[in-house]
C-alpha cells in the first residue's frame, strides 16, 4: 500500500484484532481463523488502500510550478483534512464483535 500517515494505525489495529481471533478460534483450523479475520477486515483494507492509491497516482507525476504550489498550501490542506486523517486512529480493534466459531 502506498504510504500514508495512518498506515501504522491500520497495522496496530490488525495485530490486535488477529490476536483476539486467534485466542477466540484457538482449536479451530487455520483457515477458517484467516477467513474470520478477512471478513472483518477486508472492506475496511480495500477501501484504505483505494484512497491511498488515488492520492498517489494524483500526486506523483506533477510539474515544478504545481510542486510548488502544492507545497505552499500544504498548510491548509493539513488543516482542512485533519478530521479525516484522526478518522484512522479512532477506530478501536479491542471493541469489535468478532464473529464465533461454528461449532463442531
């Protein structure tokens, strides 16, 4: 994924919630503890890493001029977006309801 600045929320909030799945599905098979973990998480991935895309392709090939006045807005634009950037880190992967194993 390219990089962004809550790239680290996003793989806090994957160990924590493969870890509890993993002590929730601890004697069942591998694959459905993967399944049950990709079920939560997929949506919420696929959709990070599509906004993160868009805003690399958007920023990557751009002329000096452009460069530069991008630079001198950066200020406002950090500002204008910090909602949607303090979004990432409010999502709490200890409260999720994580689906039960089927039974046996």
């Amino acid at each position: 994924m390219p990089p962004r600045d809550e790239s680290a929320a996003y793989a806090l909030d994957d160990a924590i919630l493969f870890s509890r799945i993993l002590s929730t599905y601890r004697s069942e098979p591998l694959t459905e503890v993967f399944d049950a973990y990709e079920k939560l998480r997929r949506n919420t991935i696929n959709h990070a890493f599509k906004e993160s895309r868009r805003m690399w392709a958007r920023n990557r090939d751009m002329g000096f001029l452009e460069g530069k006045v991008k630079e001198w807005m950066m200020s406002f634009h950090l500002r204008s977006n910090e909602s949607s950037r303090e979004a990432a880190w409010e999502f709490d992967a200890t409260k999720i309801a994580l689906p039960t194993p089927a039974p046996s």
